[in-house]
C-alpha cells in the first residue's frame, strides 16, 4: 500500500504488488496465500449496487493534521484527515477491505454501515475501533448544502459545528426483503438499515417565506397510506425516490413537466431560486433548496436542454419510488441534513446542516468548554433529543419481490425533446402507463445509475480499493 508504484492516482490497486497486504479469511481470521483460500462476497446492497471481490487487509498509513479543537472527554488529540498538508500520520495494520472485481460503479465506498445480520466486525469503522482510535462504531456525515466548504465525516463522534437546532434521534426501522436479494439471512428480515420515518412533505418560499404542508396521505402506486412512510438513507444515492403522488404535488409548485423520452421532470433551473422543498421527520425538518435538487439537463447524445424561450432545463433530482420499490433520500437530502448513526446501537439523528460560513450551535460547545466535537458511546447520540412521532413503531420498510404498479400512471403535463430543445405538450391526453417489474430490473437505478441517470453498466475492473474518502475531509473522533 505505501508503494506509490502499486496504486493508481484514481485508486486503482493491485494486492500482488503490495508486499503490506494479503487476503484474508473470515473463517480462520487470518491472512491466507491465494483469491481461492480467501472469504468471498457476492452482494447487491440496499441502494442495488452490486459488488463480487474478496476480502484482505493491507497495511495503510492515513495522512493527518491536526484539528484546531480538542476534547475535554479525553486526553488523546482530535485528528482530522485530509489530502495534502500533513503534519501527521496514523498507521494501522492489517485493515481489512474488499478486494473488489467487479461491479457496476467505478468508484469504490468505504463501507460504513452495518451486514444485515447487525455485525460492524468488518465494516470500514471497524478498523479504527480495532486501533483504539475511536470508542466506538459510530459516525456523523455533513455533506454541506454549499459548495464552499467541503464534505466531513466525523469517525466516532458528533461536531456542534455542523447543525443548527436540535438532533433528533430515530431506531432503525426494521426492513423485510421480500425478493431475498438484498437481505439474504434471517428470512430477509433486518434491523440493522439507517431507515427513518418521513412525517410529510412540503415547500416553501424564499420570497414569502411561506410554508405548504402537503397532503397526510400518499399514492405511491403500489399502495395507498398515510404519513409516516418509512425510508432508507443512502449517500451513494443521487436521487430522492418519493411516493408518486408527493412527486406531482411538487412538480405542480415547481411548474416541472415530464418527459417520457427520459423518463424524468423537468423544470426551467431558474425555480432553484424560488425555495425549499420540505422534508419533515416528526420535530426535525429538512430544507433542501431547490436549486440543489436540479441537475442540468442532457438529452441521451448528452446534449443540454433548453426550453424555446432560451432558458436552461434542469432535471428534478427526484424519482418516484415505484422505480426501486421503496422510498430513499439519497444526496440532495443528505446535503442539507446533519446526520450522526451509532451502528452499535442501531439509531441515528438528524439535524439541519449548517451553510458555510455559518457558526452551528456555538452555545452549545461553549457551554462545556471551547471544543465541539463529543464522542458517540453504544446507544447514546450526545445532544440527540427524542423524535415526536409517535405511531411509527410498527413501520416497517418492504423491499418487494416483484414492483405490481395498481391503476394507471397519469402525467399532468408533457415535454417533447427535439434538437436540444423542450417544447411544451399542450391540448394533449395525460399520458399513462402500468408495469409489472422484479426488483433485479430495478438494480442501480436507485444509485443513479440506470440507462436514463447516468448508467455506465456494469463493469469489469482491475482490482480495485478507491476509498470514497479521497473526497471528504475525515475526522477521527479520538475521545
């Protein structure tokens, strides 16, 4: 690993020419010579990325500097990682990984979650838990809503600086994979997914700060409810996935109109400007702005979309979440929340993140000292209030075998693409459309990467070991 000739600047690497790593089995807990002596993985994830490699380890240096604040709670320095600048290191053996061969992303992930069976033993957490670096297997992610500062994830602990208001804590609702692609052990049946209860949707305006609550109940076009509805949390997930009828109501605020030759809405890109769209999880709200849940918008020979009036088109990075099967709030959400999961004790919190240059909960450091950062201890989220909803107990999110879309899929409105061009459809009948589809057909989408979001296939690659983190300022916690 340290041999600059055995990794490519993109992460691409090759264990026969590391002489500090090895395979590694999961059985005997020990290095062995070969790919054929080593534990396998074959798996599809919750976001449908598939993945087949081999479990090794390798020893690994982490480049450091040191973070301006220290801890009260402990006499061991807070670190955080980050490229260039160092000042320090931290060196760990035998950090374990997997030696991946295939999949269909071309960008490695670290892995921070837990298997379905509950277990954190071999996560990328793991490692630092195993060096005495951080208490326990526990993180919090600020992606930013801005593009001035860059995103941080905080191993092992919580940063005041990076939430406005109150944390809001939430169990893992349980999930039930009923195609038994995904959860493959206990029946399908997990309790170990980050997935939170949405209360609602709405909107609001910049100009008169106004809020609309959207409707209580929900069509998601397999199913009929009300709110709560549960959701899974995925920062690989580049879209929101929402019930269809929430999607509508949206896209009538945001005059938005479908495209059925992309298969997604879209809108002028000046209605970035306009406001909010309105995540609501009992006594916690999240504010995404509407301009960071549009993308440009290309047609398949990639080129950009204008309406006739000269205006950009952008898509509205939202789905309906008949396409997966299930809700999810991917990037766009993620980059307005605060988010801390405490694996071990199978919760989470959420907080609204905070805009860069602005100062967090400063009173809330102050109060104990001059640091922000507090270390996140099996079962205790420090800060994290209790949420408020109250009937979500016997919530469980259903992964379905098969996607049986109920009645038809009416359009309010249409787009026709022609030449780089949008042009309003007018005086034309809804368009519908019903489906019958298994969750396999279904597989990347939810990553973004299907045919019409950005697909680059399946993939057949050199060895590979491409740490997500190469984009991220990383802080260990060490408390």
């Amino acid at each position: 690993m340290n041999d600059s000739m055995a990794c490519a600047d993109l992460g691409i690497f090759n264990i026969s020419k590391s002489p500090d790593s090895s395979f590694w089995s999961l059985d005997s807990n020990g290095k062995v010579p070969t790919a054929n002596d080593a534990s396998d993985l074959s798996a599809i994830f919750s976001d449908y990325i598939y993945l087949t490699g081999f479990w090794a380890v390798a020893d690994i240096s982490v480049p450091t500097y040191n973070y301006s604040d220290l801890s009260k709670n402990s006499e061991k320095t807070t670190l955080m990682l980050a490229k260039g600048a160092q000042s320090d290191s931290i060196d760990m053996k035998e950090a374990l990984f997997v030696y991946a061969n295939a999949s269909d992303v071309g960008t490695g992930g670290l892995g921070l979650g837990l298997d379905n069976s509950g277990s954190a033993d071999s996560n990328f957490i793991s490692n630092f838990v195993r060096a005495g670096l951080i208490d326990s297997n526990s993180y919090s992610l600020a992606l930013s809503p801005s593009n001035s500062s860059h995103p941080e994830l905080i191993l092992g602990g919580v940063s005041t600086d990076k939430y406005n208001g109150d944390l809001c804590s939430f169990d893992f609702i349980p999930v039930q994979d009923e195609s038994g692609a995904i959860v493959t052990s206990n029946n399908g049946y997990t309790d170990s997914l980050p997935v939170v209860p949405i209360s609602g949707f709405g909107v609001t305006s910049n100009s008169s700060g106004k809020s609309l609550l959207f409707s209580n109940s929900y069509d998601d076009k397999i199913s009929e409810s009300n709110y709560p509805k549960p959701a899974l949390i995925d920062s690989r997930t580049y879209y929101n996935y929402l019930p269809f009828s929430t999607l509508i109501e949206i896209a009538v605020e945001l005059n938005a109109y479908y495209a059925e030759s992309l298969d997604s809405w879209i809108v002028d890109c000046d209605a970035g400007k306009s406001g909010t769209v309105d995540v609501y999880l009992g006594n916690v709200s999240i504010n995404m702005n509407i301009s960071n849940i549009l993308y440009p918008a290309h047609d398949d020979n990639n080129t950009e979309l204008y309406f006739t009036d000269g205006d950009q088109a952008c898509f509205l990075a939202l789905l309906p979440d008949y396409q997966v099967g299930y809700s999810i709030l991917g990037t766009p959400f993620l980059r307005h929340a605060y988010m801390a999961v405490d694996n071990e004790g199978k919760q989470l919190a959420l907080g609204k993140a905070v805009v860069y240059g602005d100062t967090g909960n400063n009173s809330i450091a102050k109060s104990d000292g001059d640091h922000s950062l507090y270390p996140i201890s099996s079962g205790s989220i420090p800060f994290a209030k209790p949420n408020n909803v109250t009937d979500y107990t016997g919530l469980t999110l259903t992964i379905p075998a098969t996607i049986n879309i109920t009645g038809n899929i009416s359009m309010t409105s249409d787009v026709i693409i022609s030449n780089g061009e949008v042009f309003i459809a007018t005086g034309q009948e809804p368009l519908t459309n019903s489906r019958t589809s298994t969750v396999s057909e279904s597989t990347a989408k939810a990553s973004g990467y299907s045919s019409t979001h950005n697909n680059v296939g399946p993939q057949e690659f050199p060895q590979m070991w491409s740490l997500a983190a190469s984009i991220f300022g990383v802080i260990i916690a060490m408390l």
